[in-house]
C-alpha cells in the first residue's frame, strides 16, 4: 500500500525530540499570537462600540477582531522564511543524519548542530526561501502530468477524477519540498542549487511512487488533523466566549488554528520523515536522467529559473557525477 516505514519515522521522531520541542513552542506560540491579537483587537472593538448602540458594539467587535486576526497574520506571512530556516530546514538536517545511520556531536545540541549545517548550506534564509518556492512550482508541475495522464484516458468520467486527484496531490505535494531540501543538505555540496537541480530530477523520473506516498500520507495527515478540529472546538468555543462580544465565528477559527499548530508541529515532520524514507530508497544507486532533466526545463519555467541559478553559482560544482546539460 505504501513504501514507507510508520514506526522507524516515530521512532526518528523521538530521537529528534529537542527539534519537536521547538516546534510545538513555535506553531502552538503562534497560535497563541492569533487568539491574543484577535481577543485584543475585539477588545478594542468593543470599548469603540461604546459610543454607539449595541449593533454597533457588535459590529465594532467583530471588525476589531478580524483587523487584530489580519495584522497577526501579515507579521506570520513576513516570518514565514525564517520559520523555514530556523525550524524546518533544522529539523531536516538532523533528520537527514539519523536516516543515514549518524549520531549527533557529542556535547552540542541538536539545534545548535543542525543550524550550523543549514547555515553552511544556506548562508542566508533568503537564499533557501528563494529555492524552496522555486522547488514548490517544479514539483506541481510534475504532479500536473498525472492529471494530463488521466485526462486523455478513455475512462468515463476520467476528466472529474483527474480533478479530484489534481486538488488532493496539490495538498500532498506539501510534504515534498522539504524532501528535496533534504536531498541538497544530504550532499553537502558547495552547490545547493545544484543539488536541488538533481534532487528534482530524481524526483521527476521517480514521480509514481513518490506520489502514491504522498498521496497516503497526505489521508493520513489530514485525517488526523480533522480529528484535532473537531476535538478542539470545544475548547476554543470557550476562548471566544471570555472574549468581549462572543465573536460568533472565533469558535471554529481558533479550532483551525489548533488543528494546524498540531498538524505543523508533530504530522508534517512525520510525513517528512516518511517521505524522505521514500525518496532515499528509491533513488538509491540511480543518476538524474538527462531527459528528465529537458522534460523538466520545458515544461517548468521555475525549473529552468533553479537551473540558471544552479550554473551561475561559485563553485557551480555537483556532488554527484554531472548531468549532461540538454540546453
């Protein structure tokens, strides 16, 4: 059914404890950040409401609390980056030393471990942002071939499940950007561009089963998230009511805020951990394909973008043996 090993991944999970840690105080703080700006700008809200009668004291309410909500979520969307390289690209490097058999340095924190690779790899968080955008558009480019696929098979009804599919991958992919970032850590290449070239390209020529993995994991992680939603409603439906007002739509707000703090701080380095057991195994022994490598460059314009950058960086050196360039 899947080519992945759940207990190995736990038990890789709990190894990587302190990056767990960091992860829950990250997501679960944020989280956090959401309800208090929101209760603070409904606070707000409410003593403006003051002034007028009680719709306007609701209205006011409801307004300050969506403005609070928004101005949370702008601070979130500008720390997204250093997010990526503080936490997640962390998290991976370890990740990427456990699975090959490694043991950490004696006498230095994993964290501490683990930022000093990232930041040997990926001098700057610009720089490793830049490249996991890049990554995101090349790998839904690949998944868009198996909605091409199903779409000129004469199955009835073939158009609506290619559909189907298409969203769902689009959710699945999510777990596969940070694999090929595992890849480019693996390598140690001078490169990073490089090997996040290559690493696409093992991806690309390898895209069945990588999907079909995702495909699992993602009914997995989702699953398990709608879980937490539904638990957590309970308990955010009292969060809301000790705000002023009782914003009415807070409850199931603030239950998706909790549902996603848990799927981003313990599912997704599941699913990560999962997924590079995949990808490792599969591509083990293989070289980047050069018709891969021209598939690629025509039908993603990210790709080619990765790929200039790839040959324009110093040293512009491959830790693998190079792919013959088909431009």
């Amino acid at each position: 059914m899947w080519d992945f090993s759940l207990g190995r991944a736990l038990g890789l999970m709990g190894r990587t404890f302190p990056f767990i840690l960091l992860r829950m105080a990250v997501y679960f703080g944020i989280t956090l950040g959401y309800i208090l700006v929101t209760g603070v700008g409904a606070g707000v809200g409410w003593g403006i409401g003051g002034f007028g009668d009680a719709d306007f004291r609701a209205s006011t309410t409801a307004w300050g609390g969506f403005a609070g909500f928004g101005i949370f979520g702008i601070i979130m969307y500008w720390a997204r980056e250093y997010i990526l390289y503080i936490v997640k690209a962390g998290h991976i490097a370890v990740l990427v030393e456990l699975l090959d058999g490694k043991s950490m340095p004696q006498g230095r924190s994993q964290i501490a471990h683990a930022s000093a690779v990232v930041k040997e790899r990926f001098p700057q968080a610009s720089i490793l942002f830049a490249m996991d955008q890049l990554i995101k558009g090349v790998i839904r480019a690949i998944s868009g071939l198996v909605r091409g696929i199903l779409t000129i098979l004469p199955i009835p009804g073939a158009q609506q499940l290619a559909g189907v599919i298409s969203a769902f991958l689009r959710v699945a992919v999510g777990f596969v950007d940070e694999v090929i970032l595992a890849y480019a850590i693996r390598t140690r290449s001078d490169n990073a561009w490089m090997s996040a070239r290559e690493a696409l390209v093992l991806y690309g020529q390898n895209y069945k089963p990588m999907l079909k993995n995702a495909f699992w994991l993602a009914i997995i992680v989702y699953g398990l998230s709608f879980v937490v939603f539904i638990v957590m409603l309970a308990p955010a439906a009292l969060v809301v009511y000790l705000m002023p007002g009782a914003w009415a739509a807070g409850g199931v707000v603030f239950a998706l805020l909790f549902a996603w703090s848990v799927k981003a701080a313990l599912l997704e380095p599941l699913a990560i951990t999962c997924m590079m057991q995949v990808y490792f195994k599969v591509i083990e022994g293989q070289e980047p394909n050069p018709e891969w490598d021209a598939k690629l460059e025509q039908m993603s314009a990210k790709f080619r973008k990765l790929k200039e950058r790839a040959f324009g960086a110093e040293p512009a050196q491959s830790p693998s043996t190079p792919m013959t360039d088909p431009a």
